[in-house]
C-alpha cells in the first residue's frame, strides 16, 4: 500500500487513518487551539479555534475537516492568528474575568490561550452575566455565566455516560446549558462522575472543593485525623509536581499527608483486599446456592448511583459488599472505638462520586458518616502547594501500622479490570507464578470500554465482561436482557478507563491515562505480595477485629427506593 | 398548577409515531395540542418511553418558539401587531384586553385559564386589519369595544 501524505507547515506528514487533519497536526507536534473537540466525543466544529489556512486561503474548521492526500494547510498564519484572537477576545467580552477567585484558575483552557494569545485587552464591552451558581450537587458545582456554550459537557454526559442531566436549551442570545426545567442538579439523574467537570474548558462546571473545612479539622488539636489514600491517586498525582506521568509516588503522597497534619496514613488498597475477599466469597457463594446472576460489582459510587435511578431490578445482581473505602472506614471506625480523641475520617479520591457516596444513609451512623470528608486528587494537590511542600523534594514515606500491608491485587483495583484480575487471582486453584502472569493475558487488562474473558473454575466455564463508560454498562444491560449476552460477573466502572481516569484526578490524554494503568501494574509487579489472601493485615483482621461482624462492617444492601 | 395527565393519552401519540425518538417534535407537537402547552410531568415519562433525556426534550422545546412550558388559556387570543395592524391602530385593542383580563406582557394567561392574549407578528391578512383570532377563528377590522364585547361573548359561551 502506497503511504498518503498531506503538507502541514510545510512538512510532509503520513495520513495513517485520521478522521481529521486536527489529529494530524497534533500529531505533527503542533498544539493547534481547540476548546470542543475531543477524540473520545463527537466532533461539534462550533468553537472556531482550530481554523488552518489551505494554499487558496481558504479557511477550515481542522478538527471537522477530513484529511486529503496532496492537501496543504498552515496552522500560523497572520489572519488566523487575528482570527483566533478575535474569538478569545468575544470570548471573553461576556466572561467573568475574576480569574484569581475562580476554582478552574490555573487550570482553565480560556485563562491559558488568552495567555497564549497575549490578550492584552478586549476591544468589546463587557456584557458577562452575574454569576448563575447551581451547588446542589455534593460532586460539582455549575455556574452558568462562566459558559463559553462549547457542548463538551453535554456530549460527555450523553455520549460517555449516557446520563443526559444537561443538555442546550433555548437559542439565539438566550442558548444555555441547562437541565430539564433548570431543575438543581442534584434533582435530576446526574450521578455525580464528574466528567463534565473535568472535560469544561472553563470555570462553568468544576468539582466541589472542601479543603477549606478539612485544613480547620487539621488544625484542631482535639481531634485525630486519619486519612486513607485510592490506588489510583499515587499515579495521577506526580505530573503536576513535575514527576512522570502515571509515575507511582505513593511514598511521597503518605510523606506530605503527615506533614499537612494527618495523624495516621493508610492505603486503601488494604481495604481492597478485604473487598476480593468478601466478592469472591459472594460469589462463589451464589454459585453454590444458586444465586442471581451476573453478579455485578459495587465499587463504583456512579455506578450504584446509575442502577439505582435506571435499573433498580439490578439492584439485588450488586454486590453487598461495600466499596474499599467505605470498607476501610468501617474497620477504622470500630478500631478507634475506644480512642480518647475525636477520630475524623478522610479519604483521598480520584473520584467525585465518591463525595456523594461518603454522604449516603447507609453509610453513617446517628448521623455521623463513617467518611466526614472525601478529598480529590486535585484537591490535595492543592493543600500540598498550600503547605508550601516541595512535592519533587520530599523524602518517600510508608504508611501506618497496624494496616500497614497492601497486595498487588488491592493496587490495581485503580484501572479497568483490575477489580476483575484481583479476584481471577483469588479463584484460581493454580497459585504459581507463571499462572499468576497468564492471567494478565487473558484479555482483562487495557484501556478498552469493553472487555470480555471466561475462567475456568471447578469444571465449568465462568463468562467475565469488564465495562468502563456508563454508555458501555448500558450497552451491555440491554443486549443482557434482549438475551443476546450472559455473564456471570460483570465489574462496571463509570468512568472510562477506571479510577486513574476519574474526574478528581488531574485531566489527561489517553496517552496519560495509559501511562497511569501502567503505573499500577508496576506497582503491582513491584510488590511481593500479589494475592488478597496472603496479606497479613487482612488475616490478622479476620481473627480478629472482624470476627463475627464481617456482615455489619463490610456490607451493605442498596434498596429500591420508592 | 398541577396538570392532570392521563398517560393513557400520551400513549396514544406514542403510539402514533411508533415510539421513534426522531418524532420527538411531532409527539410534542401533539401533546400541546391536548394540553395546549407541554405539562411538565410529560417530560419524565416521555424521557422513559423514547429513551432520550429529559433535559434533551427540553432542548427542543424551549429550541422552538412554538412549544409552550406555561399553560394556555382555554382561549388563546392573538393580536397582530404587524406593521399593518399596527399603524391601524392594534395596541389599544391589546391594551383593553389586558386590562379587562387583569392581563400584562409578563402574564399572558388568566388565573382560571380561560384566556391567554399574545401578540403575534405578522398574521398575513393584513387588509383586514387590525386583526386578532382566538384560537384558529379570525376576527377582521377589529377595535377596543369590538374587542369588549368579544371577550364577554366568549364568557358567556361558558
Ligand atoms: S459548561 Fe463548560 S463544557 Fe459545558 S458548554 Fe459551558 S463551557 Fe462548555
Ligand atoms: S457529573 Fe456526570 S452525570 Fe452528572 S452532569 Fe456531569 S457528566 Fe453528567
Ligand atoms: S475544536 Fe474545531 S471548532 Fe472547536
């Protein structure tokens, strides 16, 4: 097959299957400004940034135009860069420009290219609206006036997640994105994932921050608080400080939470242990028994939120086990029962949902939540520049004893497929290490929205389907009840690509969230336990702190509500 | 104000467009006509039954001028304030009816949703103006006191 160039700038570069000369440039090396297009979305083509120049002076949109052998376009010249400019600039004349009060600071696409751009000033009046909040929902917050009206969060939520919560309503000068009625957020069928938080280009969704009210629990000396960190924040976290991507820098993480002030530092990932554990033993369970089927995993907030509001017949296919976190918190709970000080639980997440879930009924006692405070990733990359920590510096650290142990399983439940591998480890009857390996190979691993395996397991065949994506999990429910596809355990995750892709972590490319999977199975290699069930903490817990109350503290039963 | 919906009926429309989510204008287009505005407790079960979001319903309905979120009165009544109309003289005829009606630009519909007065445009008959209709009859070469005893016809016919 003969090779397909096309000239951009000048060079000639290879068409290999892009569906737009955009990709082509970027992959050409070129950051070419875009504020609606993103790979994994349909391409909307409203925003203009992109515009290239063809050799008659014509102008495209590049990310909705497809590429051509033989074509020439430039991505710098005079008119476009008055073109660009011109858009910023009207961008701007209707925007809030508080940029240093605003949470997407720092991190917003129209701070960023108005910087680039060198915006000095805007040539037109500003007509920017009174700010227009929506706080409703503990997982983000939206603020109209702050909409540049680019649809990236529509289609994510529609698209990606299937959910829908917002959408464009009316038009001309009056278009906004709105829920159905403008209804608050939370009265809608959001499940709090946060990608559209995490895809806005602006400050109009962002996610909830409660650091302010966690430093004051810091700082008092009455309490004791302990904290417990997700597999996938080791991972997302380092970038921002200057580190790899997708490096592990769990050591690091523990060290600057004891300098913040916590008081104990655990990983979740022990809790994780627990959770294979308590779902093999579910599962094998309901095999015996003959339980319902596909059994479904439970330790994805968005996900039990999802089920809840659209398929609450699959209510009783969830697993009762409660998520790691959740888990950890119970067991921490009981643990300090005793403590003459007031103990405040926290988690550090990579999650937005995961702020709704710690507020759940199920998961409080007397009112008192046994999680008082979900932290995101970039929330605590916050407290760390606030603590004036030198993140890149910092020595290493390893967590608190008595739950001091993790196994490679309990790590990897931060990506796709994990969840599933960790309990593929757990049933296996073959324990040696080249079975071990062999699992990592029968096709749960990799970023893909949907995956499929079967095991073997006392002579019958156990069909496996891992989903991340909402739209993916939906996908998989109908063709389940259209009687098209039967599985036996399905591990849903709402965000795709798992949790080192959630909307707490910092934003990525796909390339990053690939270097962030590979950096737990790193983790995972590195680690010398690989099985949940030879972690000492997690034995020691069942002789003892668990006895007899393995129900009360690590499960739950999510109920149909009216 | 709590419509009242039989879903009976809403099935009915659904049924006449096959459940095909790409029908969703002409399904509220036919919804209004039963409610003359689109209920807002038809959106949830709408949603459910074509499997598009109700913020997307919402999308479309507010994308059109057409559609209706307020409830209509019983009587719709429009005056055309086309530049005809409005040479000849239609804003006092508005004018009364408002405040006969107890009416204003902000509130175009009565309490007891017998009537609702709106201007329209341009109605395309513009020798007979000025000109109103209630709902789809029209009333040609019109004037305030025509217009008073209109509305106390239109009262009694109740
Ligand atoms: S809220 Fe953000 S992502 Fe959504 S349309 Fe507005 S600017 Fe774009
Ligand atoms: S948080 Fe998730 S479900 Fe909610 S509006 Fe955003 S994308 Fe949709
Ligand atoms: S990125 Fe091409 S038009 Fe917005």
């Amino acid at each position: 097959m003969s090779m397909e160039f096309m000239l951009i700038d000048n060079m000639p570069v290879e068409i290999a299957g892009e569906a737009n000369i955009l990709s082509l440039i970027r992959k050409a090396g070129i950051d070419l400004p875009t504020f609606c297009y993103y790979s994994e979305l349909s391409v909307y083509g409203a925003c203009r940034m992109c515009v290239v120049e063809d050799k008659w002076g014509e102008i495209h949109a590049a990310c909705s135009t497809p590429p051509k052998a033989g074509m020439e376009v430039r991505t710098n010249t005079p008119r476009l860069r008055k073109y660009r400019k011109m858009i910023l600039e009207l961008l701007l004349s209707n925007h809030c420009r508080d940029c240093t009060t605003c949470e997407k600071n720092g991190k917003c696409k129209l701070q960023e290219l108005a910087q680039r751009f060198g915006i000095k000033q805007v040539r037109f009046s500003n007509t920017s609206e009174e700010s227009d909040m929506d706080t409703s929902s503990l997982c983000i917050s939206r603020d109209k006036s702050k909409c540049i009206l680019c649809g990236d969060c529509v289609r994510m939520c529609e698209e990606v997640q299937n959910v829908g919560a917002i959408d464009f309503a009316f038009r001309g000068s009056k278009m906004c994105v709105s829920t159905a009625f403008d209804e608050p957020i939370a009265n809608t069928k959001c499940v709090g994932c946060g990608q559209c938080a995490a895809i806005c280009p602006t400050g109009a969704i962002v996610v909830k921050n409660d650091t302010a009210r966690l430093w004051k629990e810091l700082s008092n000396k009455d309490t004791k608080v302990v904290v417990q960190i997700a597999p996938a924040v080791r991972v997302g976290i380092g970038k921002e400080f200057g580190l790899p991507e997708g490096e592990n820098v769990m050591g690091r993480v523990v060290a600057a939470l004891r300098r913040i002030g916590f008081d104990e530092v655990f990983d979740t990932s022990t809790a994780a242990d627990l959770t294979v554990l308590e779902e093999t033993g579910e599962f094998l369970g309901r095999l015996q028994k003959g339980g319902v089927f596909p059994l479904i995993t439970s330790c994805c907030p968005a996900w039990i939120r999802y089920a809840e509001l659209n398929y609450p017949e699959l209510l009783e296919n969830i697993s009762t086990c409660r998520s790691p976190m959740q888990m950890f918190a119970s067991v921490l709970k009981e643990h300090y029962k005793h403590s003459n000080r007031k103990v405040v639980s926290v988690a550090i997440m990579p999650c937005t949902a995961k702020k709704h879930e710690a507020a759940r009924e199920e998961f409080q006692e007397n009112g008192i939540p046994y999680v008082d405070y979900v932290i995101t990733t970039q929330e605590l990359i916050q407290m760390i520049r606030e603590a004036g920590i030198v993140f890149s510096e910092i020595e290493p650290e390893a967590v608190d004893m008595p739950f001091g142990a993790t196994s490679g399983a309990g790590v990897i439940f931060g990506v796709t497929g994990g969840v599933t591998e960790a309990v593929i480890r757990r049933v296996s009857d073959d324990k040696s290490v080249s079975a071990l390996r062999a699992i990592a190979f029968t096709g749960v691993r990799g970023m893909q929205g949907v995956k499929e395996t079967s095991i073997a397991y006392e002579g019958r065949q156990i069909k496996v389907a891992i989903v991340s994506g909402l739209k993916n999990a939906d996908d998989l429910i109908r063709k389940m009840k259209k009687g098209e596809a039967h599985y036996d355990f399905i591990e849903v995750m709402a965000c795709p690509g798992g949790c080192v892709c959630g909307a707490g972590q910092p934003f990525t490319n796909a390339e990053g969230k690939k270097l962030r999977g590979a950096g737990l199975y790193d983790a995972d290699r590195m680690s010398n336990i690989k099985r949940s069930e030879e972690n000492p903490v997690i034995m020691a817990l069942y002789g003892g702190l668990l006895k007899g109350k393995t129900h009360k503290l690590l499960h739950v039963h999510y109920h149909r509500k009216a | 104000m709590q419509e009242i919906i039989d879903f009976k009926e809403i099935d009915a429309i659904l049924e006449r467009y096959r459940y095909e989510s790409s029908s969703i204008i002409a399904i509220l287009q036919d919804t209004q006509a039963k409610y003359r505005y689109l209920p807002k407790d038809v959106f949830p079960y709408l949603s459910e039954k074509l499997g598009i979001s109700t913020a997307k319903i919402y999308s479309v309905a507010t994308f059109y001028e057409n559609f209706s979120l307020e409830p209509k009165g019983k009587y719709i009544i429009k005056i055309c304030d086309g530049t005809a109309c409005h040479v000849r003289k239609s804003i006092p005829i508005l004018e009364r009816l408002r405040k006969s009606l107890g009416l204003s630009e902000s509130k175009e519909t009565t309490d007891d949703l017998m009537f609702t007065v709106q201007t329209v445009s341009c109605l395309g008959a513009c020798g007979l103006a000025p000109v109103l209709t209630v709902n789809e009859k029209v009333y040609a070469a019109m004037t305030p006191d025509k217009a008073t005893e209109l509305l106390a016809k239109l009262k009694e016919e109740n």
